[in-house]
C-alpha cells in the first residue's frame, strides 16, 4: 500500500517533466529528452531487431510502453522488416498521448494512456521508459522499474525486450537511472526468466535486454 503511494508520488513528478519537456520541444526526439534522433532510432532498432528474431509467430503484437509522442510507429511504417508488426503504443502520460493521436489522426485507436497493455499482445518493449526517474534512491527505482515489467509480463504471450542505460555501477546522476547490467540480468533472471542482454549498436553505455518466456 504505501509503495502505491510512494510509486504514485514517483508518476506524478515524471509526467510534469514530460508534459513540460513535450510542451517546450515538441514531438521530436529532444521532447522525450532523447539526444538526437540517430540514437533513438537505433534503440528502436535493436529493440524491434530482437523481436522479430525470436517471435514464434508472423505477425506479432507489439505494446510500446511508454510511447512518447509516437516515433516508434513512424519508424515501423518506414522499416520494410518490421512493417508486419501490429503497433499498441502506451504511455502514462496523457499529454503524450493526445501528441500520438494529432501526430497518427487515422490511428488514434492504437494509443492509449496506460502502464500495460489493456489485453495480451504478444511481445512488451521499452525504449527508454526508466532512464528518467525523479528520486535518488535506487534500490526503490530498481523496484519500481520490475513492478512495471511485472505488470506487463503478465500481459506479454512471449516476452518483454527494453533497454536500460548501464554503468559499472547502479547509480542515479541527473535525474537518469544507470543500471548495473549483471544485477539487472539476475534480478530479471530470478523474476521472470533467461534473461539477455547486448550493447545496443550505435549507444554508447545502452543495454538492450531480451526476457523471453520458455
Ligand atoms: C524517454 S521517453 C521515450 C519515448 C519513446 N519510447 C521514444 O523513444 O521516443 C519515456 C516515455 O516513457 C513514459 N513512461 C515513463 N514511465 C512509464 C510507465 N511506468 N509506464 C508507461 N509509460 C511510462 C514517459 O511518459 C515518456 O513518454
């Protein structure tokens, strides 16, 4: 109960930064506080590369959780490998959302605010959902983050792929959550199952993480 409370605490104070960052920059990469747009694709690409290397099925349903403003579905209609994909974007802000519906008007259905996707699909990815994170204590952030993966392992037919900045050590600098990539494969490993992991190509420091249910 009290984590509730405290996790509700965390929500609020991300989704004023996000909805400010959204209204100051825009539905572009430096909006969601990405750097450029080369690295963001780059996440999505190693991200979506994964899936539809290990996707039993031919047309897998996809929940991007924490959507931002969209971009992950431009990339799908652009990327002729992925274009088979069937998008479900989520994200916990609303202001996010409504820039999803403006930014896809004939695709509005496919956006919707959330932590999970509403009914099974079969793969959950993440593209830089936890980096932000507004509290220095990371043992409650690293809680935080699996309550989340959680909620959505439940809700995924075949498993969930994110990514996660790392460093040597698990720390918080900036506002920005570094990951230790040995512990997060073995909390993840212990929680859900095999758990892998590889240097996300083109991103200096980005983890891209595959949990793949047997
Ligand atoms: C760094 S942005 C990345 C957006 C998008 N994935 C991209 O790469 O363009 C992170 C997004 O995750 C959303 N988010 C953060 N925590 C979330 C959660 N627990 N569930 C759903 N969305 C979340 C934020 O509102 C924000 O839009």
């Amino acid at each position: 109960m009290l984590r509730r409370v405290i996790y509700a605490a965390l929500e609020r104070k991300l989704n004023r930064a996000y909805k400010d960052r959204l209204a100051a920059l825009g539905p572009a990469p430096k909006g969601v506080f990405w750097r450029n747009q080369s690295t963001q694709i780059a996440r999505f690409d190693a991200l979506l590369n994964l899936v539809a290397t290990v996707t039993p099925v031919a047309n897998p349903t996809l929940g991007d959780v924490g959507c931002g403003y969209g971009a992950m579905l431009d990339f799908i209609q652009k990327t002729p490998r992925y274009q088979n994909f069937q998008y479900f974007g989520i994200d916990i802000n609303r202001a996010m959302i409504n820039s999803c519906k403006q930014q896809f008007p004939d695709q509005k259905h496919l956006f919707l605010v959330g932590k999970h996707p509403p009914s099974p699909v079969d793969f959950c990815v993440f593209s830089g959902t936890f980096n932000l994170c507004h509290t220095t204590d990371i043992s409650l952030w690293h809680d935080y983050i699996f309550a989340n993966l959680q909620q959505c392992w439940q809700r995924s037919r075949y498993g969930l792929a994110l990514n996660l900045l790392c460093g040597p050590k698990a720390e918080i600098k900036n506002h920005i959550f570094y990951a230790e990539r040995q512990k997060f494969i073995a909390t993840a490993s212990q929680l859900f199952g095999p758990t892998h992991a590889r240097s996300t190509p083109h991103v200096a420091g980005d983890v891209t993480f595959l949990i793949a249910k047997p």
